[in-house]
C-alpha cells in the first residue's frame, strides 16, 4: 500500500525543483557575461580577491589528487606555508567542485561557484519558509531576497565566496525552530543534522558561524525571555526536548571540529590574535541610514582592493525606503503573528551588532574582548539582517495575499457570489495585492542592483613566461614574482592555472602581513612599497639591498621573475616600477636577468656571494623611463652592474 504522504512529497520537490531552475535562471543572467563566452577562462577578473578566491579552490583539488593534508599548503608563503583552516579556505566548496576543477581548472570551479551560491541559498530559504507560509509565491520572493540581497550581490561582484555560500543559514534556523518551537521529531536527530551543518558552516567560512552563533545566543534569550513571561508552563515543557537536542549538536559538533579548531588555532602557519592585526575589532561597521538611503562604495577602491571592474555597486547593507515600510507596516497589522516580533527584534538586534564600534554604547564594547568573535568584520552581520527580513517579508506578502483572498470572498459571499468564477477572482485579487506588496519591498533594491546586470567579467590574463614556461619546469622551483601577490594577487591565479606547478614565496590575504614574515619582513616591505600604488619606491641603499637579499634567501626563492607589463598583462598588474624592480633586483642578486618569453627571469635567483653598491643618483640615472623603454631589454640591469661596485 503506498504512503498518503509520497504524492504530496513528489509535489514538493517538484515545487522547489522549479524555484530551484528560477534561481538559477536569475544567476546565470547576473554572470552572463561569462556563461556566454569561455567559463574557463573568463571570471571576474584575475586578480586581487577573486585570485584568492581561484586559488582556494584549486589547492583543495590539488591536495586530494596528491594526498597531501588539504588544511595546510606550503606552495603559498614558502617555505612557512599557509593554514587555510586559519584563512577563509571554503574547504566546504573547494572540495565538492574538486571533480570541475581536475577537469576544467580553477577559473570554471570559481565560475560555477559564483553562480549556483544565490540560487542554493534562495532555494533552501524558500523551502524553509514554505513551513510557514502556505502561499508559494511569498515564499518565492523571500528566496529571491535572501539569495540575491545587495550583500549577497556586493560579495558576488567581489568574489567572497565565503559570503555569498549562505545556503546553510536556513537550514540551521530550521532545525532550531524544530528544536525549540514545534519538536515534532526526535530531538536526537535533529540535534545531530545540527552539529552536521555547523560542521560543514565551519568549513564554508568560520566567520559567518561565529555571527550564526552570536545571533543565535541571542535569538534563544529572546524566546526564552517572552515564554518566561507569558508561558512559563509551556517553557518548562519545552526545555528537556530543546536540552537534549542542543546537548546533541553540541556532541557531533565537537567530535567533527576537534581536530580542524585545533588545527585553525595551534596548527603550522595558524594566525594567532587579531587576523588582521591593523584592524581594531568591531570597525568596519554599517552606517544606519545606509539601510534606506542608496549610497554606494568606491568604484576606484573597489577596483583596486577587490578586483571587480565595473560600474559602481551600492553599500552592501541597502534595504531600501520600501522594504522598510512594508516590514514596519506588516508587523504592525498582524502584530498578532508572534514569528514577525521575533524575527522583528532579531533583526534589529543583527542591525545594531552591524554598526560595529561606536562613540555610543554597542554590543561591540563586549564582543571586541571575545577571541575569535573579535576577528568578525562588524558590518558583515547584515548576513544575519538579511535572513530576518526575508522571513518578515515572505510572512507578511503571505498574509496580506490570505487577507485580501479572505476579505474579497466575505463580500462575495454578501452577495450570494459564492461559485467558482467568484473563487478564481478573490484568488487572483489576493495574489495581485500581494504581489504589489512585494514589489513596493523588491523594486527598490532591484533597481539598486541593476546597473550592473549582467555583472562585468573579463579573460583572465596570464603572462607569455608563466603560460609557456612555468608548466614545464623542475619539481622544486620557487618563484619570486613581481608586481609579488601580496599586492595585486594576480600572481596566484597565474600560480592556480598551472596546477599549482611551482611553490611561491609570497601570497595575499592576512598571512602576508609583514609583521608575520618573520625575519623576512625588511625584504617583504621593500618589495611591496614598490609594487603599491600608495608608496614610495624604496631607496637602493645598502639596508634595502641586503634586506631583499635575505628575504630571498630566506623564502629559498629559485626563479625571480618580472613580466613585462607591455605585454599583454592587464592593467590591474601593471606598474610604474618595473624599471625600479629591475635595477633594485640585479643589484640584490648580484647578476643581470634573462629576457624571454616577455619577462625578465633570474634563473639562478639566489643571491651571489659578492654584495653591490650603487650611489642613489647613478641608480635614479639607470632606471629613468628612457632607459626601461630603449631597444635593449636589458639596458637597465647593465647600467646598474655598470655603475655598481662591490662592497
């Protein structure tokens, strides 16, 4: 005999399959730009955070293709290695995309990524929210919200991988309605797929599942502080269910993380304190009225700090006049719906966590004091904002369709109109009320976002050496680059396309901060006050030489190369010290490089014994634009050896 409940399960999926396929049909209009050209080749760009990006899914691939420890990679940062427990790794997404990336290479891993992150959350916040609203369409929009907000949109531009994969947040806030309020089905189990998506959340990004945390502390307090006041029989009911659920998430929890938190915290290369020691805890916070008057960030900062190249993109925190007033207007009207004033206070309370470190007292006086708490960027706390007001959105669109539905068949049934032509009409007077709502809430946020639909993308450009050369060299080398990744981080997606060939000695992200280079940290700031648009070139004085000279000495560097930036190298890799980088590097290492295949190469980059020196006037003479740009490539490394002398 067949199950009642499988004609209705079958219905289900088929209904979330659907908005599933719209979900995905809104994302691949955002990226089609890339979808329509060479997904392999074409992203956001090769540079800054989408090259970092690129090269955390590549390493996860490459690990599990060669059985190394995929938390830890010494061919970044070499020879101290990186953790990328410790850094925003996405483990979580690396690994289950390894099989596109054996495949098609890091470019397309980062494409697909961008791409199904949106509809994967919009998809699970609108399976969530069809437990409380019955009408599909109002569940529909609240995924939309969720999956497509101005924070997902922002992330996605910039390739925040770990930001925009936010498909875990419903699902948690399920099993925690399922814990809490209904505990209908055994809390051992439910417990137990909690401590699974927290593990998995952990692996996605560590920084979303500390906010998942705060929040839900305090979304616990809340319940529990209304049911103590208004239902103190049923809280008593309720708390062993709650107790032996939550006692049962923590277990699984801290058997699966044990060792990766230890890893993150005491492992080779972990980050200890502050992640990004220039950073006070609790800056970066949202300004308020950012939430309803539309400003937007910096396209120049934006272009030079996170890669994307197109128009302006609004603050990630935008809501919108309209969103606002439908909220505000909806939880007033059925004030009596307790799920709006929870999700209402929850909100607010996520909003004001999002302002950061004020003159005035925020909860950031306490949190900037709680280790790994304190690491979280303040403003990204509208993650959190985002999932209350697409519930409160999906709510109240669902109610005002049930109202109007209700209150259109009582005045049919006033005058004796209760036949199916009057059903159909209350329907769709319902469902266009309803959808009017919505549209007051989404229009302004859409319109907010749609000057950058289709999102920009562009090829991903790699110099003539490392396309040509790099693939086939020696097991072993270490390479030195210049404009190095600390900076532009371009240098890792030339490094990921090739399969991670060779180790470099430098990389971008917190681990490059000077003040964790060790005894190598003079070289680094030498090296990258040179390749920065906001610093001076560094003097050739004796110090800076012999600093750079042990800083690559120190990284074990085998290859320093320098491509040339009139050759086919985008304009984010370009830089007005090339001739600088030349003259400074021959004189560090003692000798001329070799021109070929558009780059300048040490092969024999090690330092040789004899030190340089050079009068600051005879090394300006040598590195003039007039010299970089003659005939002979090498002209500004003779002139240099040629006005040297040893020490």
């Amino acid at each position: 005999m067949r199950s009642s409940t499988a004609p209705w399960r079958r219905r289900s999926a088929t209904t979330i399959g659907l908005a599933f396929a719209a979900y995905l049909g809104v994302s691949l209009v955002l990226w089609w730009h890339v979808w329509s050209a060479h997904p392999t080749t074409v992203t956001i760009c090769g540079c800054d955070d989408p090259s970092l990006s690129a090269w955390f899914l590549e390493w996860p691939a490459y690990a599990l293709a060669h059985g190394h420890n995929p938390f830890y990679s010494a061919a970044l940062f070499h020879p101290t290695g990186i953790n990328l427990v410790s850094n925003t790794g996405m483990l979580a997404i690396g690994i289950p995309l390894a099989p596109v990336t054996w495949l098609f290479g890091p470019v397309a891993s980062l494409n697909v990524a961008l791409s199904l992150g949106p509809p994967l959350s919009a998809v699970t916040m609108f399976w969530l929210l069809r437990r409380w609203v019955p009408w599909t369409p109002a569940a529909f929009v609240g995924g939309l919200v969720f999956g497509f907000s101005p924070f997902v949109f922002v992330n996605m531009a910039v390739a925040h991988l770990n930001l925009v994969a936010l498909a875990l947040l419903p699902l948690m806030v399920a099993c925690l309605d399922e814990l809490l309020v209904r505990q209908r089905r055994r809390p051992w189990v439910t417990g137990a797929a909690l401590g699974l998506l927290v593990t998995v959340q952990f692996f996605v990004s560590s920084e979303v599942l500390a906010m998942v945390a705060v929040c839900a502390a305090a979304a616990v307090v809340v319940l529990v502080a209304y049911a103590a006041l208004r239902h103190r029989a049923e809280l008593a009911a309720r708390a062993p269910h709650a107790g032996r659920g939550l006692a049962a998430a923590a277990a699984v929890t801290a058997v699966l993380l044990a060792y990766p938190v230890w890893f993150a915290l005491e492992g080779p290369a972990h980050l200890s304190g502050l992640v990004w020691p220039d950073i006070a805890p609790g800056a970066g916070g949202i300004s308020i009225d950012n939430l309803w008057h539309l400003r937007f960030l910096s396209k120049q900062a934006v272009n030079v700090f996170a890669g994307y190249q197109g128009p302006r993109l609004p603050q990630a925190e935008y809501l919108g006049l309209g969103m606002i007033i439908v909220l505000g207007c909806g939880v007033i009207a059925w004030r009596r719906d307790r799920r709006l004033w929870f999700f209402a206070a929850l909100g607010v309370i996520s909003v004001v966590l999002s302002l950061g470190r004020q003159s005035f007292w925020t909860p950031w006086r306490v949190l900037a004091h709680v280790p790994l708490v304190q690491n979280v960027v303040s403003g990204r706390f509208v993650a959190i904002t985002s999932v209350c007001v697409s519930i409160l959105l999906a709510i109240i669109v669902g109610r005002a369709h049930d109202w109007v539905k209700t209150w259109a068949w009582s005045l049919g049934a006033s005058r004796r109109s209760r036949h199916r032509s009057a059903r159909a009409w209350t329907g769709v007077l319902g469902a266009g009320v309803a959808l009017a709502v919505a549209a007051v809430a989404v229009v302004p946020m859409g319109t907010a976002l749609a000057g950058n639909v289709p999102l920009t993308a562009q090829p991903v450009s790699i110099p003539r050496w490392f396309a040509e050369v790099a693939p086939h060299l020696p097991p072993g080398q270490v390479i030195l680059t210049f404009p190095p990744a600390v900076t532009g981080g371009s240098a890792m997606t030339w490094q990921a396309v090739d399969s991670l060939h060779f180790a470099m000695a430098t990389g971008a992200g917190p681990s490059s901060i000077p003040e964790r280079a060790g005894k190598e940290r003079a070289g680094l700031e030498v090296i990258t006050a040179a390749s920065s648009l906001f610093s001076k070139l560094a003097p050739a004085t004796r110090t800076n030489v012999d600093a750079v000279r042990q800083a690559v000495a120190g990284w074990g560097v085998t290859l320093l190369v320098v491509p040339d930036p009139t050759a086919f190298v985008p304009r984010y890799d370009r830089t007005s010290s090339t001739a600088w980088a030349l003259g400074f590097f021959t004189l560090a290492i003692g000798q001329k490089p070799q021109f070929r295949h558009d780059a300048w190469v040490w092969t024999e980059a090690r330092p040789v014994a004899t030190r340089l020196s050079i009068s600051a006037q005879a090394f300006a003479g040598c590195t003039t634009e007039a010299v970089y740009k003659s005939p002979d490539r090498l002209a500004v490394p003779n002139c240099v050896l040629a006005a040297s002398r040893p020490i």
